[in-house]
C-alpha cells in the first residue's frame, strides 16, 4: 500500500545531463552517417563504373568478336551468350518454378510433402554459386555427358534460380481472392480449368516479377557458369552454343580484366551489365507495384 | 482544492480536422479526474495534450498553454522527456516490453541516469508495492513480463510509470481491456495513489466513474461541456447535455 | 447424376501428378547436388586422409620436386577470417542503416536509401571485384606500403559491401516488425526516440536481427567472383595484409587447368564439400541458436 508521505513538490527542470545529451547525439549521427556511407558507396560505384566504362563503349566492341589477327576486341559473342543462357534458363525453370508453385497452393493435400519442398526450396537459396559450379560440373557435364556450354551452364541457373520463381509465383497465386475459385467450381468447372482460367491470369504481374528478379540473377551470375558453360570468346550460334565453350558477358569481364588484363574492355561490360541491372530494377518495382494495385 | 495544472484555451487539429475547440480546465492536485463523454468525442486526444504524447502525431497542430509548474508545458524550451518523466501515461492494452518484469521497472529511472544496482533495486521494489503487485512477483522479478496475466500486465504497467516518480498519472482507458477482478483492483490501487499522485483517468464506463472519481469532464465533440465534483455531475448536471449522456440517452 | 468420365478423372489426375513432379523436383536438386558433391569429394579426402586434408598447412597440388600435399587448412582459416571481418564490419553499419530507414528516415530520404540499397544488391560480384582491383588493391598498397596490395583486407572491405544490402533488408523488416506500443511506452516514460529505438526497438527485434546475420555470414563464406580478383590467390595461412586464398576461390581458380581426374581435381571437389558441410552447419546451428531464443 502507498505510504502516507508529504506530497513530493513539482521540482525544477534540469539543465541538461551532458552525458546523456552526448549519447543522443551520438547515436543520431551514427544512424545518418551509416545511411548517407551506403549512398555514398552506391553513387561512387555507378559513378566510377561509368566514368571508367563508358569511353570504350564503341560500336565496334559491341558487334564484333575478338580477334588475335586483327588486334581488335569486341564482345558480341558475350552478349548474345548471356542472351542464349537466359533462353535457355528461362524456357525451362519458368514451367517448372510455376508447376511447383501451383501444386503448392492449389494441389497438395499432403502436408509433409509440402513442407518439404519448401524447405528443399528455401535449401537452394543458401547454397554458394560457386558449389552450383561444381554440382552443375558434376552432374550436367559428366553425368549426363553434356559438353561445356550454353545448355550445361542453363541448366545449372535452373536449380539457382528455381526457389525465385518458386516463392514469387506462390505469393502471387496466395494474393487471388479465394472468392475466385469458388465462384468458378461452383459453375462447374474443374480444377485445372479453374486454375488455368481464374487464378493464373490474375497471378500473372506476381509471375512476371519472379521472371524479371530471375533474370536479373542470371545476368549477374558468374562463379555457377565458370566450368558449366565455359570461358570461351567465339560467336556462335544459338546451337553451337549448346553445346560450346561459351563465356557470358560475366564471365568475359572476369576473363578480360584479370587473365588479358583489359581493364577498359572490362569496364565497358561492366557499364553494360550495371545498365541491364538498373533496368532490371526498375522493372521489377513497377511489376511489383502494379501487383500491389 | 490545490491545482496542479491548469489548461487555457487549449485548441487541437489533426490536419484540417479541428478536434478540440477551446478547452479550459483546472486540474485538482491528489484527486481522480474522470474525462467521461462518447466515442472520439476528444477524451483520450485532451490526456494525450496533458504529456505531449500528440506530438507524436504527425500534422497534429496545438495552440494553447497548460500550465504546469508554473511553466506552459507547450513552450518551445521545454525539454519534453523531462516533462514525461513527471506526467506518467498508462495505455488501454498493457505494453510491458518484452523484457523481465525487473527491467521493465528500472527501464525509466535507468533511461533517466540512474545506474547504481542498489538504487534501482530499490525503486524496483518500492514501485511494485506502490501498484499493489510486490508479493505476486517477487519472487520473479528476471522472469518475463509477458508471462503475466492481462491484469498483473497492467499492473506492471502502472509501476513502471510510478518508478520515474511521476506528480500525475494519466490512465487511458486502463481497465477497458481487462477482466472485471482485474478492474476493481486496478480501480482500488487508483483510490490508493490519489494520496501521493494526481490521477487524471479516460473513461468508458461512466459506473466506474462514479465509483472513484472526485471530479469529472464532460466532452462531446471536442468541446468541454461540463466540469464539476462527480457527486454534483451525477445528481445535478448543469448542462442539458450532461443530463442526457448520463442518463443513457446517448452515448 | 451425371458421373465424371474415366477421362476426365484421368486428366484430372495426370495434372495433379504434373503439378506433384515439378515440386519434387526442387527436392530433387537438393538431393543430388548434395549426394554427387559427396561422390566427388570423398575420393581425394580418402587418399589424402583427413587429418591431413584438413588440418594440414601446405597446398601445393603440382608440386614436381617433392611429394604434392593437399593441406587446405589455409583456405579454411582464410574463409572463417574473411567472413567473420566482414561481418564485423558490416553488421553494424548494416543494422545502424535499418534503425535509419526504418525509424528515423524521413520519408524521401527513406526512398532514396531504400533504392541504393536495392542497386547494390543487384550488382554482379565480378563488377564489384573489378573495381576492388582497380581501387582497393592499389590503395592498399600504397597505404600500407607493400609489394601487392592484393591481400585479405581488400577482401574484407569487398565483402563488406556485398553482405550490407542482406543485412540492411532483414533488419529493417524486424524492425519495423516491432509493435509501437512498445515504442509509445518508452515515450512516455520520458525516453527519446534514439533511446527508445536502441534500448526497445533493437532487442525487441533481436530475433530477426539473427537472421539478419546468420544471411551476411552465409553470403560472404560463398562469395568467389568479388574476391578473387582482389584478394592475391596465393595459398598462406591468412593475415591481414598478405595475399590469400579462401575455399572458393580456390577452387575457382585451379579447376579451369586441374587436369581431369586427377587427384588435384578431386581435392578441388573435396574443398567444395567442405565449403558445403561448412554452410550447412552453420545454418543449422545458427537457426536453432535463433529458433531457440524465440521460444525462450
């Protein structure tokens, strides 16, 4: 119980703990400059890329293939290398990813399964690019007796990039009203008919999300596709690809800058790839936000 | 009666919408204030006003001066962490942090520099005897606060705000969210601290009202209708308004 | 009652089946990453033996004038340095741009942050060891006056940047995860908002702040491309300012010319299943430590 004491009289403001206005002070400046530090690293790394890159940009670099004879660089065989392994990648974990998806929203019934795809899912996102190498090294080239290139390194972003379209398509297929698929199995309709009139076509900004995000992995990817895809320079076409030693614009860079060391060649694909990458970006937010509304 | 704060012409806007309209008000010292009136008729904003919790509020604007202390709480000087140190707030939903029952107490007096283990095991104790909780958590003063039941929350509560050694206590709603038993034992520990504290309390429930307050005010719509001894209110309201809220005819 | 046709059951079936194989495929991949992995990798560990495979400091698979020897201890040494200096560095700056973005950044600001961060998350590793070379590594030579600048520390400072957007992204969502009634109680008792968001707001959020690290630790053992090119390549025992290797770059570097089938290449895949067991462990441990708190 409360003792009977004297009334405690209203006491006068304190001047200020020194110590404890320092500490405020502290920890706000902490917080800003830590903020302003990773804009500042963001505008020095795109700024200084550019600075570096965009003066070798020559129409020349950008159509031609490199040749000893003719003393001269150009990365086209890079650039429609990374074209080739989105193709590839993309044609099948886009299938793929989705089918998974709907069968973990729409399909399964056995919860033990469920869960265990998804923590299969949630596994290939924790593993290093540089063990996909290896796996994709292990089981593509020499298990299946795939040779280096377009299809070997394809098919090992598949498994790196399967968990993306896995959860992006699920959360977008989570978003469709269930009043939707009620309304269209009472009229009669069956599942799938349900699924591919009803929730997919209002899945389709979620799906396209995960399709963007993933390519921007692929375009990003490099340590997967050292020994799976290749380092080499030559244009070829979509089917010699395949199956040929085929370095993307990635695996170029690393190979021009530190093995030929041009670095000015290597800058300019990095102005390249921070470009695709901003684009990238940028699309993907607008996906997102259209998703959103 | 001694008057521990005294609002004048106290306004309040959210954006455009203005919420309080000239409130004037003296607020008696060691007495329970009940702020009664209907849903979002201001209540619980005019307590807000009293610590300056609306500043938190964006777009929030205030004119006005309440004076406490012999200072108006609202001048541009003050030093706001001070101020909620001597005007404590209790919310409707118990919010122990989810920290042992212990540090939940020293919380306010360590954020206001005092380290001293002694001390702090001191106003520690003192401030759960002072809420009526000391024998029930005595023995588990490291264990969690979120093991507590909804009433011992609120209990909690309240000595945490009584351990910074507050002059007010402003309770908002306290009892809205608990059990009957829960209520009365918070509504005897309010009768209790009116000794040492001033209590200025919104309610819901005008029953409880009359049960403990000493004096109560009347808002409807963002005006101060009335303000007088709860005994008065009750048995002859002044305002045609009270008369009808009382008697159930709105509210 | 009109019943359903043996076909459209079959359909109906066939589909659901469909659906099934392409989720068992992601299991799939898991499995036989992780068993081929271990295929590859055990030969070399056999022959080597493990004691000396792990333990030994040595790494010289080519060697012609005396016994090869596979003692990978400094790769080992290098990641779990090279991690752990990043992720002293960056959890901090990290947590401290969370607390920023989540409470106290005014909204624009807030939208620009939230936008660098996103762009360095999306640039690829080989820009970020491109620039590293081209800066770090001459700046660090300099400063500290060697022959090569490439050492750990250049490697440190990359992974730094790179494990940030990680550990800002997570924080921030457990942060702002905090209830504000947690936040307006401070208040009231006469905290400021600086010491309410470091003395409520953070432990309150301590869980996912967890994760928040335990996603910086596993980006920044698996990191290869950012490094490689920054960090020297040259198998010591790690030191700040010497030139280093660690478990990926190793294998990224000597696979392209190991010859295939030999016992270098099979150390290569050996190093990798160590890397992989490494990962997996840490997971685990870290996600009972964080598990087991949160239903403390």
């Amino acid at each position: 119980m409360v003792e009977n004491v004297a009334v405690s009289q209203p006491v006068a403001q304190p001047t200020g703990f020194s110590k404890r206005k320092l500490w405020n002070q502290g920890a706000k400046a902490l917080i800003w400059g830590s903020a302003i530090l990773t804009c500042v690293l963001l505008a020095f790394l795109i700024g200084y890329i550019f600075y570096r890159g965009v003066p070798y940009l020559s129409w020349e670099l950008l159509t031609s293939q490199s040749s000893y004879v003719k003393k001269t660089i150009g990365i086209l065989p890079n650039l429609m290398n990374t074209l080739y392994i989105i193709l590839v990648a993309m044609v099948i974990v886009l299938p793929l990813g989705t089918g998974a998806a709907i069968y973990l929203t729409e399909y399964a019934t056995n919860k033990k399964l469920v869960k265990l795809i998804e923590f299969a899912s949630e596994a290939l996102t924790g593993i290093p690019s540089i063990i996909f190498g290896l796996a994709g090294l292990v089981l593509f080239s020499e298990m299946f007796g795939l040779k280096q290139g377009i299809l070997a390194g394809g098919l090992t972003l598949v498994m790196m990039v399967l968990p993306v379209i896995i959860r992006t398509t699920q959360e977008s297929l989570k978003t469709v009203p269930n009043a939707y698929r009620e309304g269209s199995l009472a009229m009669g309709a069956s599942k799938w008919h349900m699924v591919r009139t009803v929730v997919l076509p209002n899945a389709v900004d979620g799906i396209v999300t995960g399709c963007i995000l993933s390519i921007g992995r692929i375009v990003g990817e490099s340590a997967a596709l050292l020994f799976t895809a290749g380092f080499g320079l030559v244009l070829n076409d979509f089917f010699t690809a395949l199956e040929s030693s085929s370095a993307t614009l990635t695996v170029a860079l690393y190979v021009y800058a530190s093995e030929r060391g041009e670095t000015n060649v290597a800058f300019a694909i990095a102005v390249i790839l921070m470009t695709l990458t901003l684009i990238l970006n940028f699309s993907a937010n607008y996906a997102a936000k259209k998703l959103k509304n | 009666m001694d008057t521990i704060m005294e609002v004048k012409d106290l306004n309040l806007w959210y954006g455009d919408h203005h919420a309080l309209h000239d409130i004037n008000v003296d607020i008696p010292k060691n007495q329970i204030t009940a702020l009664i009136g209907p849903s979002g008729c201001g209540k619980s904003t005019f307590l807000k006003t009293l610590n300056r919790m609306n500043d938190l509020v964006e777009n929030v604007k205030i004119t006005g001066n309440i004076i406490y202390n012999n200072e108006n709480i609202y001048a541009p000087k003050v030093d706001v962490t001070w101020l909620r140190k001597r005007i404590g707030m209790v919310f409707q939903k118990p919010n122990p942090f989810p920290m042992s029952i212990y540090d939940n107490i020293a919380y306010g007096p360590r954020t206001h520099g005092i380290t001293s283990k002694v001390k702090l095991d001191n106003i520690v104790e003192k401030s759960l005897k002072d809420a009526a909780i000391w024998d029930e958590v005595k023995d588990r003063l490291n264990t969690s606060a979120l093991g507590m039941s909804g009433g011992q929350q609120q209990r909690l509560c309240i000595a945490r705000a009584l351990a910074v050694e507050p002059d007010i206590l402003l309770m908002d709603e306290s009892t809205s969210a608990l059990d009957p038993i829960s209520t009365g034992k918070i509504e005897e520990l309010a009768v209790e601290l009116k000794k040492k504290y001033t209590v200025v309390m919104v309610t819901h429930n005008m029953q409880q009202a009359v049960r403990i307050s000493d004096y109560c005010a009347f808002f409807l719509l963002g005006d101060l209708v009335e303000f007088s001894k709860t005994e008065e209110m009750f048995s002859m309201p002044k305002d045609r308004r009270t008369e009808d809220y009382i008697t159930g005819r709105f509210g | 009652m009109k019943n359903k046709t043996k076909w459209q059951e079959l359909t109906e079936k066939g589909i659901n089946a469909v659906f099934m194989l392409c989720g068992i495929v992601a299991v799939g991949f898991v499995l036989c990453i992780t068993v081929h992995l271990v295929i590859a990798g055990l030969p070399a560990i056999m022959k080597i033996g493990l004691p000396t495979f792990l333990f030994g400091t040595t790494w010289q698979p080519t060697a012609t004038t005396t016994e090869p020897s596979f003692g990978i201890l400094p790769f080992i040494l290098t990641s779990i340095y090279g991690t752990a200096g990043a992720v002293l560095i960056g959890v901090p700056i990290g947590l401290l741009t969370a607390i920023f973005l989540a409470k106290a950044a005014p909204p624009k600001f807030a939208k620009l942050i939230h936008t660098a961060v996103e762009l360095l998350a999306g640039i690829p590793s080989v820009v970020y060891g491109l620039v590293g070379m081209i800066i770090l590594v001459p700046g660090i030579q300099r400063a500290f006056d060697l022959p090569s600048g490439a050492t750990l520390l250049a490697a440190i400072i990359v992974l730094t940047i790179m494990i940030l957007p990680s550990i800002i992204n997570v924080s921030e969502t457990a942060l702002r995860a905090v209830p504000r009634e947690y936040e307006e109680a401070s208040m009231a008792l006469g905290a400021t908002e600086m010491e309410t968001f470091f003395r409520v707001s953070v432990p309150a959020a301590k869980s996912g702040i967890a994760a928040a690290v335990v996603l910086g630790v596993g980006r920044a053992i698996g990191e290869a491309m950012a490094i490689i090119m920054v960090s020297g390549n040259v198998a010591n025992l790690p030191g700040l300012l010497t030139s280093v290797r660690f478990m990926t770059t190793a294998i990224a570097s000597e696979m392209a010319y190991a010859a295939a089938g030999s016992l270098q290449q099979q150390a290569l895949f050996s190093i990798g299943l160590v890397l992989f067991l490494f990962i997996m462990m840490i997971n685990v441990f870290l996600n009972v430590f964080v598990k087991g708190r949160r239903t403390a």
